[in-house]
C-alpha cells in the first residue's frame, strides 16, 4: 500500500492510496470514508438497493461487536468473510468495537478486551482477536487495542495503563501477523491512545510509528469526554508527528463540520457511520455542501416565490370562474417548477429532542411533512429523492414500515459520500475554506 499526495495545504491532505488491499489492485481516494456496515451489511440495504446508490467507496467497514459471536461459522467456512457477506471484491477493513453503539467502560484488562454483540459481552484474548482476524482474512485490520471511551476526569494512571496496554497488544498482534500465511497480505493499523492527554498521546503516537504499521488510527476521541477544542488540538498535535507516507484512520467522528476540522488537520478517512445515526432517528440528511455558486440558479431562486406564498395571492383579473382552478394549478405548477432549480437549497436546522443530531438533517416525523410532496431534498438525484417524497416517508414513519429504513438509507448515503466528493473537489480547487463556511453556516 502507497500513499501518493497530490497536494498538502494547511494539514489539509488531498491524494490517492494505492496497491491496496491484499492483490494490491485496489486504490482509494483521499480524504474518504468507510461504508459502514453491521453483521457485514449495509444497514436496511439489500446488495440489490446498495446497487442504486452513486459513490459507494471500496471499504467495507466491519465491527468484532456485531461479528465476533459468529467467528466459528466463519473459521469453517475458510473463504474469508468478504466472499461469506457477498462482497468478494471490496476493500475490508475490521475494526474492535461499533461507533454507533459504543461499549461501556471498565470492561478492558491488561490480557483481554470486551465487546457487545448480539448476545451480549465477548472477551476476546489476544489469541481470540487474531485466530478472529485469520477466519475473516481482511485486507485491513487495526490491532486489539484498550480503546473504550474513557470518562471525563479519568486519571492520569488510567490513561497511561490504556497506551500501555495497547502497544502491549500491538507487539503480540504484530508477532502473530508476521507468521501468519493468511494474514501476511493484509495491513495490520497501529492504534493512538492516551484519551486526553497530550503528553500520552504522543508517546502513543511515537512509539506505534517505531513498529511496522501500515497506517495509524486516532481512537478514543469519539463522545463527549472532551471538549471539542481539545480534541482538535489533540489530532492537530499528533498528526504532525505522524509520517506523511501512511494513512490516518479516526473513529467516532461523522458530523460534517467534524469531519472538515478533522481533515483540515491531516485526518485522511472517516467512519461512515452517521448516515446509519441519522436513519435510526427517522432523519434525512439535507445539508448544502455545494460551495461553487452557479449565477444562473441562483438569478433564478431569486425569482422564485415560496408556495405558502403563492397560494395566498390574488390570481390575475383576467381568469374567468371556470378557469380559475386551472389557471390556479398552473400558476402554482409553474412557480413549483422554478423553484425546484435550486439544487440542495433547503434548512438544515432542526430541533432534537435526543440531542444526538442537532443539525444537518431535517425530521420527516415532524407534522409540517404531513403534505410536503416535494423530494426530501431538492435537485437531490437519489432513488429515493426522485421516487418519493417527504409527505410518503412521514406515512412510512408514522406506520412503523421497514421501508423508511431504506428509502432513507438510501437517501443518507447518497448525500453523505457526496459531501466527502465534495470535499475532495474542494481540496482540489483550493476552495476548501468556501466549504467550511458554508457548512459552518447550517451548524445549530
């Protein structure tokens, strides 16, 4: 695996990895972002209905927590798991625990790790973690790591046994990697503990740079332990330690405008994970994440008057009683049809009772869609955005139908890995700082 930058402006990290994955036919544009996936799929999604979405990238992002119980299946299976969840052609990467259901803590020991699945709490031993890793033959794999969110206020010991702990783990991963035949053409990822705390993160960042990793993942960042200025400082302090050469993974970090500080300061792929979050609440992602102005939409939305206006003004004195209804619907079609031109051009502010998304995304369970027969997103062209409308995936909601899982799974999807072309265009065009703004302007 190479990494080949085309540009580094401000830590901000545009360019391409290549030979990856274990024939090395694969590559991968950066920055990105993982498909995520749990028990191997795509939440909601058939292979079928993941078919319709444009900009699936290569990874496939797996979880132990929603795998791990079922490694006995997989062990006599012999295939690797990619061929087992019929995707024998995408890029794997394994990971310990699931961003969208984070373990509890207090669980982790100097010999073992936990997980939740299904059926409850996993110990995996470091022989069980990678005769793991054996059974599903992944192309990436970051090593057992003591990586449960630590509380706020956690001790300076805690932290330390933490970084500890893990390079421990990375040295016996490392030791079993490198005599391993199934796993020798795989990438094992070096993982950066030390919650926090600079002075621990950059041991941790120091020392995991010493071993043979093929990239580094920044953990243990993800919830609400820290502010957000210290976690910042925290990525910014170690990525400048990092080797520009290799990879940087994070995990627990989806938000848009998270996203854009973290790339900003070196951060090359994200967990896809938010799309997932913002369909379990019955949300649709609706941020506007197209910085380039286009004159001619924008003379056009300028013209355009909203329908709540429209149907409150008087029609021209010239329709007569029997064509009034007509000219009516005319009058309203024509007005709908000029205002459809502004591609991506609605709120995204949103109140959140459960206070998980508070912005980005509009709530389709919310009464105003009851009659909204417009797309969820204007000039938006998913499946979901050409087929349905806001009014239908409120019935959907509202009835408790599988089908709104899809349809807005879909959509999320769609939009999500959008934004990451978005951001990559953007980085391309020297125009990064235009995307910020204007993501930073839809954040509550």
């Amino acid at each position: 695996m190479k990494l080949i930058l085309s540009s580094v402006v401000n830590g901000c990290r545009h360019g391409k990895l290549i030979e990856v994955g274990r024939k090395g036919s694969k590559s991968l544009d950066i920055p990105g972002c993982l498909l995520y996936t749990r028990t191997g799929t795509a939440p909601h999604l058939t292979h079928d209905t993941l078919s319709l979405i444009e900009g699936v990238p290569e990874p496939v992002h797996l979880t132990l927590s929603t795998l791990a119980e079922h490694h006995e299946v997989l062990e006599e299976y012999k295939e690797g798991i990619g061929k087992f969840i019929g995707m024998p052609d995408s890029l794997i990467y394994c990971a310990q625990n699931d961003p969208a259901s984070p373990c509890p803590s207090g669980y982790n020991t100097n010999k073992t790790v936990s997980v939740w699945g299904g059926g409850g709490r996993i110990e995996l031993t470091l022989t069980k973690f990678m005769a793991i890793q054996q059974s599903f033959k992944p192309d990436w794999y970051h090593c057992m790591a003591d990586g449960e969110p630590l509380p706020p206020g956690s001790s300076r010991k805690r932290i330390n046994k933490s970084v500890d702990r893990t390079l421990g783990f990375l040295d016996e991963c490392l030791k079993v990697h490198q005599n391993s035949e199934v796993l020798k053409d795989a990438e094992i990822i070096g993982v950066i503990e030390g919650g926090g705390i600079l002075e621990e993160r950059l041991r941790s960042a120091r020392e995991t740079m010493k071993r043979p990793v093929g990239g580094f993942l920044l953990d243990g960042l993800q919830g609400e332990s820290m502010t957000d200025d210290l976690k910042l400082d925290l990525i910014s302090s170690v990525t400048g330690e990092l080797p520009v050469d290799k990879p940087r993974l994070i995990h627990g970090i989806g938000k848009p405008d998270e996203v854009l500080e973290c790339v900003s300061r070196g951060v090359d792929l994200f967990e896809g994970f938010f799309p997932y979050q913002v369909t379990e609440q019955g949300k649709a992602l609706s941020f506007n994440f197209k910085y380039k102005v286009d004159p001619e939409a924008e003379e056009e939305k300028s013209l355009a008057v909203p329908l709540h206006q429209i149907q409150g003004q008087q029609l021209s004195s010239t329709c007569t009683s029997e064509t009034h209804e007509q000219c009516e619907k005319n009058h309203i079609f024509a007005m709908l049809h000029r205002n459809g031109s502004g591609d991506n051009d609605i709120s995204s502010k949103t109140s959140d009772s459960d206070g998980k998304v508070k912005a980005f995304s509009i709530d389709l369970k919310d009464e105003q869609f009851r009659d909204d027969f417009s797309p969820l997103v204007e000039g938006c062209p998913c499946y979901c955005c050409k087929n349905h409308t806001r009014a239908y995936l409120y019935h959907l909601l509202l009835t408790n139908e599988l089908l709104a899982g899809v349809l807005l799974m879909i959509h999320n999807l769609h939009h999500y890995f959008a934004f990451f072309q978005s951001i990559r265009d953007a980085l391309k065009d020297g125009h990064l700082k235009d995307l910020k703004e204007l993501i930073a302007k839809q954040k509550v």
